[in-house]
C-alpha cells in the first residue's frame, strides 16, 4: 500500500532523516517508535505532502507521489492527523468534524460517517455546540481524531496521539484507535513516544535513531527485544 524509499529530508540545511525506508500493507497497523527529535514526525509530514524530500520515493498503491502536492495526497484518503490537534477553536465540535468530511469520496457520506464518530466519541454528541477550543485537551484530541476518521481514511497516520493526556485518557484514545481500525478496516501508521502502548497495538515496528531505522520487525519479536525493552519499555 505505501512504500517510502530511503528517504532524505530535513529543514533550514539541518537532516533530519537520512535514507530512511518504511512499507506498510494494506489493512497493516505499522508503529514507529524513537525519542524526541529522531525525525518520527518529519516521516509522517514527507509521506503527508507538508515536507518536501530531498531525495528518495514514496509510492502509494503503486502510484508514485513524492511530489505530489498535499492536498492530492488526502484526496487519496492518506490522511495525517498531526501532533498538537490542530483543531478549529473558533468552530463548533460539529463544525470541525464536518469539515473533516470535505474530501470528495467522504462527502456523500457526511451523514453516516458522523454518526460513527459519535458513537466511537460519545462526549462529542455532548459537546457538539461548544467551540472546539473550549474543550478539554482529551476532548480535543478526540475532536482531532473524529475530524480524520471523517475523511474516511484508507491510511491513517497519528503523531503522537497520546501527547500531553493524562494516562487514563491515553489509555482510552488507544482503545479507541485499536476499536476503530478493527471496525473501520483502513490500514494505520502510528508515531508515539509511549512505546509498550503503540507497540501492542501494531502488526510490526520500526526503530527510529537519529534520523536512521535502526530496527524493523513484527511486534512480538520487538516487544521481546533486550535492546528495545532497555532502551524504551524501562525493563532491564
């Protein structure tokens, strides 16, 4: 489904991936774990259109679209959910999310696809005339997911979705990711720093190191892995 091939990028002549090459199969749950600042959201911002590459590929179901632009690139149904929310906080949680369905195989669809972020987000039908940046941070960042799931991804992609919620809260969005995934059938590619919790939910991993994969495998041999368990589950 998605190919990205050793892929350069970076900013203001800084590298921040260095021939870096991810894959991911359809209906695939792929995890990217790594510390602040291993380049884990410039991947996801090169494979979304908002970063250019310096060199290397990305195809997407065998299309090439390293250069294509990112409003083309969602049209596909890749779609990007980006760290820190990035809702709309002068519009109504019902106005976000409808502005989520504008991709036009989603649009028809506006309708039943709402109701289903309702159900995955029952505090959402709550608060659906309150302004999007009156709302919790928990809430938001559901408000951030549901606005995604309402373009009606085939790849959805998640920078660090769990950033600033409290561990039960946490906990819940990646119930919710796992619930909907099951259900939705699109493929997910997860960026996250909680490393035990994004590498339960994936079919395989990556390592990412300072710009390189370092490491690649399915998740029982990377959560049984000495070197990951050291280095980011905090076992000795």
């Amino acid at each position: 489904m998605l190919k990205a091939s050793e892929i350069v990028a970076g900013y203001s002549g800084m590298r921040a991936l260095h021939q870096v090459s991810v894959n991911l199969e359809e209906g695939e749950f792929v995890s990217i774990i790594g510390s602040n600042g291993a380049g884990k959201s410039t991947l996801l911002k090169c494979i979304s259109g908002t970063v250019r590459c310096s060199s290397g590929d990305i195809f997407f179901r065998r299309e090439k679209i390293t250069r294509m632009p990112a409003h083309r690139r969602t049209g596909l149904g890749i779609i990007h959910i980006p760290e820190g929310r990035r809702i709309f906080p002068s519009l109504t949680v019902i106005e976000n999310l409808t502005v989520g369905g504008y991709r036009q195989e989603a649009r028809p669809s506006i309708p039943s696809n709402l109701e289903k972020v309702l159900t995955f987000f029952p505090i959402l039908q709550e608060r659906q005339a309150q302004f999007g940046g009156s709302l919790s941070g928990g809430e938001q960042q559901m408000l951030a997911i549901g606005r995604g799931l309402m373009a009606m991804p085939q790849l959805l992609m998640l920078d660090e979705p769990s950033l600033g919620l409290s561990p039960r809260m946490a906990d819940f969005i990646f119930d919710t990711i796992r619930d909907m995934r099951e259900k939705l059938k699109f493929s997910v590619l997860l960026v996250e720093q909680r490393a035990i919790e994004a590498l339960e939910l994936c079919d395989r991993g990556y390592i990412l190191e300072t710009g390189k994969i370092t490491l690649s495998s399915k998740r029982e041999d990377l959560l049984g892995n000495p070197l990951v368990q050291r280095a980011y589950l905090g076992t000795h």
